[in-house]
C-alpha cells in the first residue's frame, strides 16, 4: 500500500509546552513539512514550568513564540461555567484537564487565523482524550482547518525512538529521569498518569505531589474558610472580594495546606480504554462542596434534582471534548437559569485532607423557614396532615401489594 501522501501546508500553530515531546514535534513539524511553525502556549496557571519555553521554542526552530496569560478568562469562562453544574466525571474526577483543552483550542485557532495558518498540531497521544478534545474545538471554529496530529502519523513509536530523533536534531534531552509519569498542570489542578502509576495496586509516591502536604503532616488544627456565591459563582473568600483566578488561587493555598483534594482514580477514557490518573485539585474541591452547601439552602427542590440528574451527562459531554457542542450548550442554559438564586455565603472546615461544610446562609435567597422546619411547637404546619400525603403516595404499593396477594390465592 502507498505511503498517504502529505498534504500541501503552509503554516503551522502547534499547540507546545515545552517538554520534550513537542520539542520533537516542533522540529518534526519543520522537516516534514518545510513550512514556518508558530509554537503557542496557554500560561492556565503552570507557573514556572512556562519560564524556558520561549527560548527553547525559537531554539528548536519555531518562527513566531505565543505565550498567552490565560488563567482569568479560563476560570471565568470555563472552569465557573463548569461548577455552576457541580461537574464531576465517574465520581471523583473534577475534570481539571478535561476543561483546559477547548480554552486552548480556541485560543490556537485565534492564532492560527491572526497568523494565516492553514494547519494547526498538537501533542497528543492516538490513545488518549486530548486528541479528540483539541480537535473538536478545532473543527467548531474552522470546518476546514488542517490538522497534524504526529502521533497517529509517525514513526516515532517508542521512547527510544523518540530520543534518538532527538539527538540527531540537537534538542536537549533530560539526562535523567526524575519523575517517572506524565502530568499537567493548571489553575485548576495538577494531573498525574503513566510510568509507575500504571501498576494500579501500587500506592502513588508521595514525592509525586505537587500542590498538596501529605495529610498526616497538615496542620493539627482546623481552618475556616467562608465563601460567598453570586448567581453560582463564587466572588469572595472570608469576606475578600477577588477575581475568578485570584479566588481559585488563594483556595488552591489554603487546600495544599491542610491536603485538600487528592484522588486516585482508574477512570474510562472516551476511546474505551481504562486510565489510571491521580489528581490533585484542592481549590476546585473546596470550591464545589461550598457552593453544593449554598444550593441546599437557596434552591427549590425539585430544580435541584433535575439539575443533579443532569451532572453525569454534562460531565461526560466535558470529558469527551463536546464543550462547543448545542447539546453542552442547551444544559449550560438550563443549569445557569437554576444558578440565578444561588446567592449566599458557605462555612467549610479543613481538617487532615478533608473539607467539609459546616454553615450556610442566604440574606436573599433562603429557603430554610424555621417556623415549618423546627422540631419545637409550631402553629404553621399540622402535622395530622401528614398522614394524608403518606397515604395518597403509598397507594401504588398498596394496590401492588394486593395484586401480588391475590394472585397467590
């Protein structure tokens, strides 16, 4: 069977990191194709990982560097939108990767149109879910977009391979292996998979954690932490106003401390293969029992069960990549009318690596009436009423027990 032949390209924005696998992908990327190479990043948070990257981009051959701070837009837009759902895959997983993916996707494809490139790439895996995530983003912003993915396409297919291609083009190699898994990182959390942890009995070292003290050394006493929630969206810590980032930010501190959020999780990817990823999300995990508290005092019953019935296909839909999607949309629209009472303040205590509410108000928004819920005397609620509506909603059961009694005759 003939080699597919390449198309013609003319311009590429690769979506870089700066490690070492789109290090090889950027010079790949020149060699194949002859073409100018615009290597982006997505400063979502990293840190300081993102200090080397535009010196090793142009050293690896890359025409034009983007280095984009992103961290507000991405928890407004993104990460915001996301818990108003109270998103959660499988769970446990907060989808802390999952969410970064379109946010980086739609930046690129900005790039790729302010630039007049016809082709974008990115790093990712033909077995994992970033390929499919970036590329949906991709397809919905242009139809007619090219897209390299190196890693359905090359030869490259082993560690060794990769090292010797790396070497043949001058592009440093880490001369030792410290940290034997993958991860990525953002405002939201830090991810963590392959290498050792693809033993999945084996405990996760505790050298590998980044973001969080080991519980058993966290502090032996307890902290407060109040946070307050408009419309869904939580806008102040301890009284506090701050941006989406900063809130995320400073619940990111004060979570690491006390070793809030880390979970160890054997999850089902969208290609139909079973991953092992442990995460560390410590802000994000307050953040979602604070607001999970301010909505048990402010929203109608019934609005919280739909709601709810809804988390896991919404979940998915974010892990699958279909964050642009109409269906995505049509719940977000659903989900943010039922966040317009959402309006109050949440007490959660830190302890030992777990979080945990233990107040919640609403000035405007409450629900709770103690002159109906109190165990003391009341004047408001007859309680002989009771036995009706037990009656009226145990008649189904009774006619089936009836049934089942006289067919035994």
């Amino acid at each position: 069977m003939a080699p597919t032949k390449k198309p013609e390209i003319n311009k590429i924005v690769l979506a870089y990191s700066g490690g070492l696998d789109t290090s090889i992908i950027l010079k790949w990327l020149k060699n194949e194709y002859g073409c100018q190479v615009v290597a982006f990043s997505a400063d979502l948070g990293q840190g300081e990982e993102l200090d080397p990257v535009r010196e090793k981009a142009l050293a690896t051959g890359a025409d034009t560097v983007y280095i984009d701070d992103l961290k507000e837009e991405f928890v407004r837009d993104f990460v915001f939108p996301m818990f108003r759902a109270n998103a959660i895959y499988e769970g446990h997983y907060l989808l802390g990767t999952s969410i970064a993916r379109p946010l980086i996707a739609k930046r690129q494809m900005e790039i790729a149109a302010l630039e007049g490139c016809d082709a974008v790439s990115h790093g990712a895996t033909g077995k994992g879910n970033d390929q499919v995530r970036f590329e949906l983003g991709y397809y919905h912003f242009n139809p007619a977009i090219k897209v390299i993915a190196p890693w359905r396409t090359w030869d490259l297919n082993s560690r060794q391979a990769l090292i010797e291609y790396a070497r043949k083009n001058d592009i440093p190699i880490p001369t030792i292996q410290k940290r034997p898994w993958s991860s990525d990182r953002n405002l939201l959390h830090i991810s963590f998979e392959g290498g050792i942890l693809e033993d999945t009995w084996a405990e996760a070292p505790e050298e590998m954690y980044v973001l969080t003290k080991p519980p058993e050394e966290a502090p032996d006493k307890p902290q407060y932490v109040e946070i307050e929630f408009s419309n869904g969206n939580a806008v102040a810590v301890d009284g506090v106003t701050m941006t989406p980032a900063q809130l995320l930010a400073h619940l990111n501190t004060l979570g690491g401390i006390h070793g809030v959020g880390r979970v160890d999780l054997l999850e089902n990817r969208s290609v139909g293969m079973k991953s092992r990823g442990v995460y560390e999300t410590p802000g994000g995990t307050i953040l979602r029992e604070a607001h999970s508290a301010v909505e048990q005092i402010t929203m109608d019953r019934e609005v919280l069960r739909i709601r709810d019935g809804l988390i896991p296909e919404y979940a998915r839909q974010i892990y699958a990549g279909y964050w642009f999607s109409p269906e995505r949309l049509m719940l977000q629209t659903l989900i943010d009318d039922s966040q317009k009472c959402v309006n109050g303040v949440a007490r959660v205590k830190l302890y030992k690596g777990f979080c945990r509410t233990v107040g919640r108000k609403s000035e405007t928004d409450s629900l709770f009436n103690l002159d109906f819920a109190t165990f003391e005397k009341d004047q408001v609620y007859n309680q002989a009423d009771a036995e009706g509506f037990i009656k009226i909603n145990s008649l189904r059961l009774r006619i089936r027990s009836l049934m089942q009694t006289n067919r035994k005759k």
